[in-house]
C-alpha cells in the first residue's frame, strides 16, 4: 500500500508505515531543517513543501493520506484558539483528501483537539463518504518511558476503494508501457537495505548479536484478540548522561523535529490492522 504524507516533519512515523510493509510515495512538509531529513532518509519519495500551493492533480495516487496536522490551534502549551489561530491548516488536509481520494485517511493531533474541534474534523470526513473512528493512544501504552498521549483518526471509504479499483483497471490495461522500474518501485525493503545512512537497529550488528535476542520476543496481536499489544521491550533506556550538551550540531532542530514527530511503534500498529484489515477483504472478494 503507498502512502501520501502530509505536514511529514522529519518522517519518523514513516519508519512505522514502512516496518509494516507500506511505501511513503510522498510527503509535504515546509520546514527547511526537515526537508534535509527527509531527503536523506526517504530519497525516492516525491517532496513537496507548502500544503497550501499543493494540488492533489499533481500528486501520485495513495491509498492512505496520513498527517499530523499542527497542534499548536489545539495544544494546552499555547492558547486553544482552534479554527481562529492562522496554523489550522485542518481545510488544507482535507481539501487534498477530497482532491487525492484515498482509501484510508490517518490523522493524529494532540487530545486537546477533542474539546475544540474534533467534531468539525470528524463531520467533515464523514461527509465525504469516509466511516471514523477516534482514540486516544499514547507511546506509554507500547512500552515508552513517557506518556505522549496522541489523538489518533483512522477512517475508511468503500466508494474511495471502488474508484481507486477503477483507476488500477485503467492502468493495468496498459501495462505494456510501464518500464520495469515503476514495477519494482511498489516493493519493500527495509530501511537499512534502501538507505545506506539508517542503521539497522533490529538485525545483528558487527559482533552478530542481536540487540533484543535475550529479550521477550515482540509481536502483533491480532485485532481479533482482546489482549492489547506486548511492546514493553521495545523500548530501551537511555545511557545515563547529563541532558545538556555543547556543540551538537542542529540540537535546537533536532529537538523540535522529536517534539513534533510521531512514535513508529504507533504508526507500525496502525499500519498493521490497516493491512490486516485489507487482507480479510481480499480474502472475502475470493471467497465470493
């Protein structure tokens, strides 16, 4: 499944999206110290930089549009002005949903947005043919040391899924003239396989060890189940150092691309019912 990315910060969640088998076919985002993230850890995704100039004509067809529109209209660290703030650019995400119509739409934002303007966001999907559903789900649940309580918008079209079907039956027909590296380009390979600067964090290092092998395995639980998911070795602490540090190049950057980013193991549980979710309606279409 391909994924259009908008307000992509420096594309942490990415890494999610893609754990899960999905491809990041392009991301809009306007900060310059984030679009050299960006180009660096996702090369071969299409950029884009001002969500408001962006025209979904233009843009590669996605079966999920996922972003995190600006919190600070929401935030309880500034002044909850809601649609009145100049950085509500939820009518801009929404106008590329209706413009790119993608079967899937992921949004996360602060629980602030609850009281202010989650019923607007809710009813203006909803409106367009998309069934939502809302809940809050922290970092803390999967096993992070801090909370990071985000509200997170999955919604599902069937008539976005017909459409999208057309448009693959089109273009399946012909075929002929797709070069074979537009046919390799929907293939995954992991992070560190694609992009040389990533490190593999999850495979043997130099020694051959694995970082987790003398830890509970990890693993997904089916949706099926009423257990909730056992993360809580995914996450490792930090080295006990001081927390000021001189002379690091971009720290100021850095901090807000983190404050402002998306936790992976988040975005991989989401990515992963979205694609169970796609399996049993495949299965189901074989089935009949």
């Amino acid at each position: 499944m391909k994924v259009g990315s908008l307000f992509s910060g420096g594309g942490l969640g990415h890494f999610g999206f893609m754990a899960a088998g999905m491809e990041i076919a392009w991301q809009c985002e306007i900060d310059d110290y984030c679009q050299k993230i960006l180009a660096l850890r996702y090369p071969e995704s299409k950029k884009y930089r001002d969500i408001k100039t962006l025209k979904g004509a233009e843009l590669e067809p996605a079966d999920i549009v996922a972003g995190g529109f600006p919190c600070q209209p929401f935030s309880v660290a500034g002044n909850q002005r809601g649609n009145k703030d100049d950085r509500y650019l939820w009518p801009e995400m929404l106008r590329i949903i209706q413009e790119v119509k993608p079967t899937w739409v992921v949004g996360e934002n602060v629980p602030g947005i609850i009281q202010i303007s989650l019923d607007d966001v809710l009813s203006d999907l909803e409106a367009q043919g998309y069934e939502c559903g809302s809940f809050v789900f922290s970092a803390h649940s999967l096993g992070a040391s801090h909370r990071r309580d985000r509200l997170w918008i999955i919604c599902y079209s069937e008539h976005a899924r017909q459409l999208a079907a057309k448009k693959r039956e089109s273009s399946e027909k012909g075929d002929d003239n797709i070069s074979s590296g537009a046919k390799e380009a929907g293939k995954f390979t992991r992070p560190s396989e694609q992009y040389a600067p990533l490190a593999d964090t999850t495979q043997s290092g130099l020694q051959g060890h694995s970082r987790h092998e003398n830890k509970t395995k990890v693993g997904f639980v089916s949706s099926t189940s009423s257990d909730i998911p056992l993360w809580r070795n995914f996450w490792e602490s930090e080295p006990d150092v001081g927390r000021v540090a001189n002379g690091i190049t971009n720290r100021i950057h850095r901090l807000k691309m983190l404050g402002n980013g998306q936790c992976p193991v988040n975005t991989f549980l989401i990515g992963k019912f979205i694609l169970e979710i796609e399996r049993e309606y495949e299965t189901s279409l074989y089935i009949k």
